[in-house]
C-alpha cells in the first residue's frame, strides 16, 4: 500500500489573542481546502487544532465533521522531569495513520509547525519511516519580522528563548551581538508575551547604543507593528511593550 | 499629510520555473485582493513584478490597469564595480510616492521581499522615514524547507550563498559543520539552480558521515521533494539534482 502524507499545515499568528480574524488574510485558499479534507490530525494541542478546524470549516466544510476526525497530540515530556529513555514509540505512533494509507496533518498553536516548537521530532521520523514531508505556505512571525526589521535579510539566525536569570541573559545577549557582529548576522529571538517589556529592557540594557534594534509586535494582527531603530533611539522611548501580545526581537550589530 | 506604507508582498516560489500555477495555492486571498489595490510599486525586476500583477488580476482584477501602475526598479550596483559612494538618493525616490500619502509596494522574484534579496535597504530607510511598514503572509522557500527537514527549528541560521571556489566552499561547509555542531544549530544555504548538484556534491564531500543533510527542491510545486538523511545515506544515491529548479539545503551536525 502506497503511505500517506505528513503535511505540515501552518496555523495563524493570532493563538491567544484574537480568534476572530479572517483567515484568507494569512491562508492561502487551496491550504485552507487542504486542512478541510484531512481526517487524520498529530497536533502540538488539540483544543487549539479543534479551534482552527472550526474556522476552516467557516471557509471550506470540512470533509467530515469536527467530533469524527482523528487528533492525536505530540507526545509531551513528563512534569519536572527528563523525557522518557525512549519515547520514540509515541511518536512513531501518531505516524500510524500515514502507514495505513491516509494523509496526516501536523499542525503547532502558531504559524509553520516544525519552527520554534516540538514538530520537528515527528518530521524527522516521517523522513525516517520512508513518509512524504509536504510543508504548505503560511505565515512564519519569524521570517516577517525579518522581512519587516531592514535588518540583514542575507544572514539571520533564530536563537529561540534566552535564560530568564538577569545575568545570564545579559550575557548570552552581549554574546549575540558579537556574533551579530562578526558575521554581520541577524539574531532572533522571541520571549513569553508577558516578559516582553522585560526582555525590551534587558536588550537596551546589553547592547551598544548603535546596535540596530528591531521590535514586531501582533505581526498580521489589527495594529501590529514593526520599529526598526538603534538602541540609542530605544532608550529614549518610554512606553511599554503588551504584555498579551506576541513579539519578535531582531538585532543587529 | 498621514504618509502612505511600504507594504512587503510576498511573491510565489516558481520564478523561472512554471507560471501557470494556482496563485491561491501559496498566497492568501486577502493578500491577492491588496496587490490588486497597489498603484505604486517598488520591484526587484520590474518584468517579473508585471507578470505577477498579472496572476493577481486573474484571481482579483486590478484597481488600475496594468499599464497604469508605477513600477520603479530597486537600484542596481554597477556592473563589476562599487555602487556609488551614496546611492541612497535613488533608494530614497522609490519612497517618495510613500510621502506623497500613498501606500507602495515591495516585491522580489520570488518569496518574501527583504529576506535573501536586496530589498532590506528599502525596508531600513522606510522605517528611518516613519513610514509604517506591513509584511503580508506569504511563502518562504527557507522556512518551509527548514520545516519539512525535520532538523532543529529552535535553533537555526540562514548563511546565504558559498564560495563557488572549490577550496573555499570546502572549507565554509565544514565550519559551517562545526557551528551547527557547538550550537545545535540548522545551517540553511542556497545555490544557483544549474549548480544545485555541483552543491550536493560539495555538501556530501565535506560534510561528516553523521551529519544529517535535508535537501528541498521546487518546494510549492508539483513534484517538489525534501529528502532529509545522513550524509553517509545520500553517498549511495546517484541521481542528480535537478538543474532548473531552486533548491534550499540544510545541515545539523
């Protein structure tokens, strides 16, 4: 029997802000038919997976209803504790559907899944078992705050979250900008909404006044906003980032 | 006067390869509908910017005619030497219709504008300007093969292009090896189409024999692949990489 596919279906950038926004604004129309015709989900959390499915169905019904799709989540590491020795068995699971034949879907709480969350294991184990990967277009925040920073677009890095503890984040953030320097390389990087002022303060504490700074803030969201300025301008602005938003920081050095 | 914004359109993944393709599969509708609003327009190549607008007004008909719309090419450097001590006079001009209140469009050949492309200049002076800058969801032959390769997405960097230089490109990828080894860190490159397999060989030459290699060709298109194995596995495969087709390469040591 021929498999089935991994298709990786990107989800909107609004996850815990605002789910009522048109979702032609960020998918394409032929991947919104797409999502509508799987029966078999491997999702990072099934209730926002559910919730996006509903939004679809708003666009293009879906194949089949809601309650009889098959969404299975992305096994997650026990509480305070190391994963098990090898939970490989779980996630070779979720790619079951696709050995018997049938398309499976793996979709994350925000734009592409595989990127800056736990996806990337199933993907790899599709390569593995011989599964065909089929990534579709959609909104990455990442690759738009680049896009809208100015910054280096020819060289950038992702670096995911830095330490919470002042200061080791102080320091792997003075580290970034020499690398930034060296390379002439964009970092990125992102924070828990709620930390994000912190985070705004921490980086214009670090840097040199003349590293260039860049903020996204909602990025396709109504009132989303990107400010590209030199850490020297950042210090003389006052006013706080939000704290329920999501924000990408670049910088360059 | 409020000035106009620079809106960043993304544009699809098959520059050169084959025009007749569904826009709706890889831009969302709401995106179409504002390209088709756009007088003004900012192009990486005024030509292929043309043959997109005509795809939109296949999908979404055009405020104005095509003949009508003001494209202006984003300057070049001269050829075999420098650019010009100062060319931000003619980066600036491409702002202007901006200040004049009007919203202006960014495109490049194919995906995201400002992202690999020399669009980011324009991006840095809007936003020294004051002019609000918007990125529209939209395709990136980076992080869609980033996502199909099933390598680390948490953390990643995208290089650009190699020394053509056979001692040289040796030499890059293995650092390129060691970076990825000490940071846990996905390196992305890109080559010429009609050197993708010269890329391959260079790749699977240098790199060790553990190292995983993730190779994505004509992505968004029929018949696009990602293949992701260690480079001992692509050592016994023979078939060559296409000639014609972009092709985004990824390592994790």
């Amino acid at each position: 029997m021929k498999p089935g596919r991994l298709i990786l279906m990107p989800n909107t950038l609004d996850f815990g802000v605002d789910d009522s926004l048109d979702l032609r604004e960020v998918l394409p129309q032929r991947v919104i038919e797409q999502a509508a015709r799987l029966g078999h989900w491997a999702a990072e959390n099934a209730k926002t997976t559910r919730a996006l499915l509903k939004r679809v169905d708003a666009v293009s019904p879906l194949a089949q209803p809601l309650q009889a799709l098959q969404i299975a989540e992305l096994p997650r590491p026990p509480k305070g504790g190391k994963p098990a020795a090898d939970d490989s068995p779980a996630w070779r699971a979720l790619l079951a559907p696709a050995l018997a034949g049938h398309d499976v879907g793996l979709m994350s709480e925000a734009g592409l899944p595989a990127v800056a969350d736990p996806g990337a294991r199933l993907v790899a184990l599709a390569h593995e078992a011989g599964i065909e990967v089929v990534p579709l277009s959609g909104p990455s925040s990442l690759l738009l705050a680049l896009a809208a920073s100015g910054l280096n677009g020819q060289s950038f890095a992702f670096v995911g979250y830095l330490p919470v503890d002042a200061a080791a984040r102080g320091a792997r953030i003075r580290e970034l900008e020499q690398l930034s320097a060296k390379a002439q390389q964009t970092q990125l990087l992102i924070e828990t909404p709620y930390r994000n002022e912190a985070m705004r303060q921490a980086l214009v504490g670090a840097l040199k006044a003349t590293t260039r700074l860049s903020i996204s803030v909602g990025l396709t969201l109504p009132g989303g906003w990107t400010r590209t300025a030199t850490v020297a301008d950042w210090k003389r602005r006052a006013d706080a980032l939000p704290d329920r938003i999501p924000a990408v920081f670049a910088l360059l050095a």
